[in-house]
C-alpha cells in the first residue's frame, strides 16, 4: 500500500470538506446580511411613511399649492349652508349631511404626525379635507371648522373609552356639542350620523349599545366640564382618596378601567389620551 499517496488523499478530501464548510459559512454570513438590510431598509421605509412624507406633503404641497383652494371652498360651502338653513338647528344638521355626503373617509387608527424637525402637523381641517383620511376626531375637527365659519357656538365632548356591549368591541370617540337659540347643548356627530333633527344624548347608550366613560368638554388641551350624567342614565359619583403609610398623596394618578362581558377598557387615568383624575393636596 503507497502510504504516501493514501496520505495525500485523506488530506485532499479532509482540505475539501473544510473549504465547503467555510463556504456554507460565508453563504448564512450573507445571507444573513441581506436578511438585516432589507429589515433596515424596511425601518427606513416606515420612518418615512410615518413621519417625512406627511411633513413633506403638509409643508411643500398641501401649504402652499392646495390650502387657500381648500379655504375658498370651505368658505362658498358655508355661505351656502347658511342660505339653505333658518337656524341653528338646520344649520347643524346640514353640516353633518354636508360632511356625510361629501367625504368617504379611510379607515383606520389616524392622527397628526410628527414632522422630521420635531413640530407637530397642525389639526388642521383643510389638511384633513385634503388627505380624505381620519377617524371620529378628524370629523369634529372639520365640523367645528364649519361651525365657526357659519356662527355656531360649539364645544369638543371626548370619551377616552368605551365598550359597545353587541359586538364585545371597544374604542374611543370624539364628537362636537352646538348650542341651540333655546340655550340646549345638542350632538353634532357626523361620525354616527347624530344631528339635532333627531338626537337625545341617551342616543350612544340606548341606540348604539355604547357602555360610556366618562364624557368630558374639551377645551385648551384639558377637560374642562364632566358631562357624563348628560348622556348615561343612573350615574353615581364616588370618592377616592390615595394614602401611602397612611399618609395622603397628591397628584396621584388615578387610573380608571371598565370591564364587561370579557373586554376591558381604560376610559381615564394612566395612559389615557383626554381625561386625567389625579388626587388634590389633601389624597382626594
């Protein structure tokens, strides 16, 4: 037997399955490398979804090609709603319709998003018009602008939650209150399609199979009048006080969840959007 020749075999196969084991290696090594750069690029993409292209829209095409277009038929439209309405009643009913009729708004979570330089996107309801997008709150935002422009008095109502009790289903909402000639406030609610020719405030609990929150006028960032018994029959207040070692703490942060049927809601406190309870010098 050539001892030497055998040698030189075993150290060809053994050189063989080492260069293939290192080229397996090098195969995972890029291909794990362009697994990391497409979910880089994926980040980028959504970075830039979310925050450079809205500001670059808002800024360079909606500001100063398309706003002024926007205000003039935002104007033309109000001065016909106040040539077809004889009061304020009509006149908020026909702004809902208007609404209604006009937009078909997309689904889904919206809001006002950061630009690249760190200021916010105004709520801006031309801007809202523009994009044809948003929720409850996009909508009140347009009805108010309505509002102002046809002389309505009118306030911001939110609930940071609620539970529809058919469908085991949970959310928030926002809507808008005008005041009438007799001095009522009344629901203006493009949303659910709530105007006064045919609104109650009992409407979200006894027509929508909405358990509610509490309900809360909005103004300047802050809640600013509780209007929860407005709207759900048979409310009670309570007290509570916040102790630590038996001593009151103030500004505590007092956090509120209704549970029903399985589903669970935060409707104030914690991390809630609007409404905020938080403990007075004295625990309370």
């Amino acid at each position: 037997m050539d001892f030497e020749k055998w040698a030189r075999q075993k150290t060809e196969s053994i050189s063989e399955k080492i260069n293939n084991s290192a080229l397996k290696r090098d195969k995972v090594q890029m291909l794990t490398s362009a697994a990391k750069a497409v979910a880089i690029l994926y980040v980028l993409y959504i970075v830039i979804s979310a925050f450079v292209y809205p500001a670059v829209l808002y800024y360079i095409v909606y500001k100063p090609i398309a706003s002024d277009h926007i205000d003039a038929y935002l104007n033309k439209t109000s001065e016909t709603i106040l040539l077809e309405s004889t009061n304020n009643t009509e006149i908020t009913d026909n702004i809902v319709r208007w609404e209604l009729n006009e937009f078909i708004f997309k689904s889904g979570i919206f809001d006002s998003v950061l630009d690249p330089f760190g200021y916010r996107i105004p709520k801006n309801a031309g801007w809202y018009i523009y994009l044809n997008k948003g929720n409850c709150g996009e909508r009140a935002t347009i009805f108010n602008d309505m509002a102002s422009r046809t002389g309505l008095s009118y306030r911001k109502i939110v609930v940071d939650g609620f539970i529809n009790s058919k469908y085991n289903s949970s959310s928030d909402h926002s809507w808008s209150e005008v005041l009438l000639e007799d001095g009522s406030w009344v629901i203006a609610d493009s949303g659910f399609n709530i105007s006064p020719l045919h609104n109650n405030k009992s409407v979200f609990c006894s027509e929508k199979n909405m358990l509610l929150g509490p309900v809360f006028v909005y103004e300047n960032h802050s809640t600013v009048l509780d209007c929860t018994d407005e709207y759900v029959d048979n409310t009670e207040k309570i007290k509570i006080k916040v102790l630590r070692d038996r001593k009151t703490i103030d500004n505590a942060n007092i956090k509120v969840t209704m549970n029903y049927n399985g589903v669970s809601k935060l409707v104030a406190g914690g991390f809630a959007r609007f409404i905020k309870f938080e403990t007075n010098e004295s625990g309370m």
